[in-house]
C-alpha cells in the first residue's frame, strides 16, 4: 500500500516539476515580448504610424524665481 502511495507522490511531484518549467520557459517569453514592446524603436515606429510627429525643441525659456531665504524658528 505504501508503495503505491510513494509512486503516485513521486508521479505528482515530476508533473508539478514539469509544469513548474513550462510556465518558467513561458515567463521567460513573456519577459522578452516586454522588454520588445518597450524599446525605443518599437515605440518610435508605433508613433509613426500614428502620423505623430517628433517636436524640436528650441528656445525653451525657463521661469527664474527669487532667491529666498527660509529660516525656521522653534
């Protein structure tokens, strides 16, 4: 009887350690389509083809603030 129970446990654990290295293998693609979709090429043709047009900047002005000075009272 035990002996049945130890094979049909030892069966379960080899398919769980076979699923366990399909869904890694798949993670791994999963991974790899990311890092793809992410990349700036594959975002540069994306706007492309959505007629989107790359902006030049020039003559970006920056706002200038008042140097202020904060002292803190206890």
């Amino acid at each position: 009887m035990q002996s049945n129970s130890g094979t049909a446990q030892g069966y379960k654990i080899r398919s769980l350690k076979k699923q366990l290295g399909e869904l890694e293998k798949t993670n791994e693609q999963y991974q790899i389509t990311i890092s793809n979709l992410k990349s700036i090429n594959f975002l540069e043709t994306k706007a492309e083809g959505l007629n989107m047009v790359q902006v030049q900047a020039r003559g970006v002005d920056y706002l200038a603030f008042p140097s202020t000075t904060v002292v803190a009272a206890k």
